[in-house]
C-alpha cells in the first residue's frame, strides 16, 4: 500500500473563504480533530498575514501543545525581490512560528514573475532556491508549492520545470504542482504530472486543486495515479472562491477505492462525524448531497432502490456506509414501497408484520398526505406519530380550539408578537397568553404556557430550527407553505412539518406534533 501523505488546510485556505471566521478556540479544536483522524500535516496559516495567525502559533509556543499524529505547518512566501530571506519580514515570521514543517509558496508562472513580483525569470529562480535553502538550514521540513504550476507549465513548460529544480536544489523535502485557478481538466493533469516526474530524480511532489471546474477530487486523484504522493485540501471542500479539494472525499477514494494508505485504518470510521464537527466548529451547514459524509450519501427513496438495499447492500451502495461512519436512510414518500416503509416502522414497532393490514392503511395514509403536500423524509417526528396513530390509535393530549396572533411594530421598529392560545386539555379549556419574536415564536411559548402545569416534560423542550418552502410557487402568495421545525429537549432532537396555505397554519401544525412527539415519547 503505497503511503499518500494529506495535507489539510482548513486553517489556511479554508480561512479564505467566503463567510469563515475561526477563533482561537476554533483554530484548536479543528486541529485536534485532525490529529485524531491521523492527518500528516495541517497547515494553520500564515503568520505574516494577520495577527489571527500568529495568535495561534503564539498559543501554541506558549502551551507546548503537543500532537499525536500530525505535523503542524506554517505557510508563507518566498522572500521579496532584492532581500536577504534572513532579513525579510515574511521569512522572519515563519521562522519565529516554530512549526516543524513549513510550506513556502513561490512562482512557477512566467506571466506572474513578470506582472505580479516584476523580476526577472532568474531573479525568481534565486529567490525560490534561498528561499528554501535557508529554512533547510534552520532544520525545518520544506514544502514548496509552486504556484500557478499548471498555468505556468501550458504557458512555459520549460520556465516552469526550472522552479521546481529551484526548489529541489534549495532542499525543499517536497514539491506541490497547484492547479491555482483550478481551470486544468484531469487529462492534463495526469499528463503534465507524468512528464515532470523524471525531472524530480526521487524528490516527492503533491497536488494541490481547486474546484473552479468542480473537478478538484478527480484532478487530485489523477495526480497520484501519476505519481503524487501527497494530497492538499480542506477537510470539507470549503476555500477560496468555488472551494479546495474535498479531503472527506478524496480519502476514502484513494484509500478504499484505489487501495493507498492516507489515515490509520481505524480512523476511517470516524470520516463522517469529523466532516460534521469541523463544518459544526466552522459554522457551515454540510451539503446534504457531499459524498460520503452528506446525509443524503447513502439515502434511499425509490421504493425498487429501498427494497433492494435491504435485501443487498452492494445493489445501490458503493461502499458499506459503516465503513466511513455514515447510515444508511431509508426515506418515506410517495415513492415509497411497502418493504421501505416497513423497515422505518419496525424501529417504533419491531414486531409488525408485512402483511398487517395496518401497514397498508400507512402506506395509504403517508400517500394521501404527502399529496396534499407534506414531506416526512426531513420529519421523522411527524412520520413517527402518524405510525404510531395508525397502531394505537388517535389519542391527542390536547386539541387546539381556537388561536389568535397579533404582531406588532412600534415606532423604534421593534416588533412583538402576542399568541393567544385556547386548548381542550383533559377536555378542560384552558386559554393562555405569551409573547415571543414573532408569531411562531408567541405561538410556541403561548402551547408550552398553557401545557406546562399537565406536563411538566415540555420545560426542557425549545425550538431550534424553522424552515419554510413553497410546495407551488406558481400560485405566489396563495400558495401552500410546508414549514418544518426542530425541537430538542438536550437529549433527542426531531423534526415536524405542517402544510397550509397559511403560515402561521402550518406552523401551528408543525408545533403541535412537536409537541405530542414528545410526549408520546416520554411515556
């Protein structure tokens, strides 16, 4: 098994996306992380750029924080034109990191020496080659990246096999060909990666992609089938512009799929609720349809597709979902078979059989609503409480009598909303009044108002999510509204959804089951 070495920089150049902010606390935690997942390097920034960065190599000193597995890397550039690199700040500062590992990135593009730094072509060659001799000097592991490699090397391939020799003679332990604008396709990646192999003589390099042309994971993949043997990204795919290459995906591929050794293979399991945490830790919602760790990745919703899955795993999944931390979801639609509603119904009611007659008035019933509009593949609470209503029966804790919501705006543009809320509970009526951030809000504190002294269980319950779609935007403002809403208690977390032409309808439906989800469950 051929070692592929990963580089993740997250820290880097997943800062230089669009909506990234990490704090200190931040910055280690997703370093950790990484470590446990038995990443080779991770790059943290550069610490010439900005005094974030070299917070964290502050910390970092100041701690003697210590890794398990990886290797912490500090980034900067080659020194500026007509400067000592022991005399330019840049340098200075990346040594002063502290970093075993240093990445130093240099230009490998004609059109840029002569418009960007306004050198000459050997000019750039000596920097890159002082550059890297004198952290080599230092006793720091060097990896150059040659910049704009490809652009460089379709312009010049001649000039741009020179800076990589640059950086080979300086003492650079590695060098990375970076896709910059990431505008190369895979063919010739895997051909230009091919013809600068010989020239390296032993001298590793790596690939570093973009995803301009969405075709970072396949364009890093063809560099190691051409002889890369090390991987940049971000562990989820965000970065500068359209985003890095994705680590979460490129691993298991290379590692399952290709049969390279990137992580220990323990650490594999743990693929899936790292993505998570990091885009968690990141504040970024992980795209549901990334594969490998999305929720949709091994979702099932065709009722021929969940049938078959369940009978054999390998009739639609590439891979066991276990074997990178994911699950299996069978979804419930109209869609649906009676084999994949079933297997959703056996975890409320293990024993139930294929043929009960109450499992056909399910499939019915789920049909029958989800034509009118409603969705339970996001909504297992409501899914779960119209199972458990066709099992047992109807058996509601309280009915609704009547509502009204007022919302107000004053004149320093505050707004209040009041929910007035009248229910049957124990065939009592009960009338409460609260007030919220809204009407959803007023509704939602004006049920628990009223329901708290029959159920003290609702206390911990709070909402934590709400989403609204339009089923038929065709009919604008008449048309229906799903809303779904999270709750949690601190322990368990679901979904309900209600369906109305009128929001504030739908959203009172949606509470409702809710709130009857968790009382069905507390019992």
């Amino acid at each position: 098994m051929r070692k592929i070495q990963i580089l993740d920089s997250t820290l880097r150049d997943g800062a230089q996306s669009d909506g990234i902010s990490f704090s200190l606390n931040d910055k280690i935690n997703i370093i950790k992380s990484l470590d446990d997942m038995g990443i080779d390097f991770i790059e943290c920034g550069n610490p010439a750029s900005n005094p974030k960065d070299r917070e964290l190599f502050d910390y970092i000193n100041k701690t003697g924080f210590q890794l398990k597995n990886s290797k912490l890397t500090a980034f900067g550039s080659t020194r500026r034109k007509n400067t000592l690199v022991s005399e330019d700040p840049g340098c200075k500062a990346l040594l002063a990191a502290g970093t075993p590992v240093v990445s130093i990135f240099g230009k490998s593009s004609l059109f840029h020496v002569k418009k960007i730094l306004h050198t000459s072509d050997e000019e750039n060659l000596k920097i890159i080659e002082t550059t890297c001799r004198f952290f080599k000097d230092h006793g720091k592991m060097v990896i150059y990246d040659a910049e704009q490699f490809f652009d460089g090397y379709l312009h010049d391939p001649e000039y741009a096999v020179k800076t990589l020799l640059a950086a080979k003679n300086g003492g650079a332990s590695s060098i990375t060909l970076c896709d910059t604008n990431g505008g190369t396709l895979p063919d010739q990646i895997y051909s230009i990666c091919s013809g600068v192999l010989p020239y390296l003589e032993g001298t590793p390099f790596g690939i570093h992609t973009h995803n301009d042309c969405g075709l970072a994971i396949a364009n890093s993949i063809m560099a190691v089938d051409a002889g890369a043997s090390q991987v940049q990204g971000t562990f989820v795919g965000f970065g500068e512009r359209t985003g890095n290459a994705n680590l979460s995906a490129i691993i298991p591929i290379l590692q399952i799929k290709r049969g390279y050794m990137c992580i220990p293979p323990g650490s594999m399991e743990n693929l899936t609720s790292t993505a998570r945490k990091i885009a968690e830790i990141s504040n970024v919602s992980l795209d549901r349809n990334m594969p490998f760790v999305g929720r949709n990745a091994f979702a099932h919703k065709a009722g021929m597709h969940a049938d078959g899955v369940l009978k054999d795993r390998s009739a639609f999944e590439h891979i066991p979902p276990s074997s990178i931390g994911n699950k299996r979801r069978i979804l419930v639609s109209e869609m649906a078979g009676k084999s994949s509603v079933l297997h959703k119904v056996r975890k409320i009611y293990p024993d139930l059989s294929k043929d009960s007659p109450v499992l056909d008035q399910i499939v019915t019933k789920l049909k029958e609503k989800e034509q009118l509009g409603y969705q339970y593949e996001g909504a297992e609470g409501s899914f779960e409480l119209l199972v458990r209503k066709a099992v047992e029966g109807p058996a509601p804790s309280f009915k609704l009598l009547d509502y009204i919501v007022v919302d107000e705006l004053s004149s320093n543009d505050k707004s209040t909303s009041t929910a007035i809320v009248k229910l049957s509970i124990n065939d009592v009526a009960n009338i409460s009044i609260a007030k919220g951030d809204g009407p959803v809000n007023s509704l939602d504190n004006s049920l628990r108002k009223a329901l708290s002294d029959f159920y003290p269980c609702l206390s911990t319950v709070r909402l934590i999510d709400y989403k609204v779609r339009v089923t038929d935007s065709g009919s604008s403002t008449a048309a229906v509204v799903r809303v779904f809403i999270t709750s949690t208690d601190g322990d368990d977390v679901w979904t309900t959804v209600g369906i109305s032409h009128d929001i504030i309808k739908a959203s009172w439906f949606a509470l409702a089951d809710s709130v009857e989800y968790k009382l069905l469950s507390s019992h």
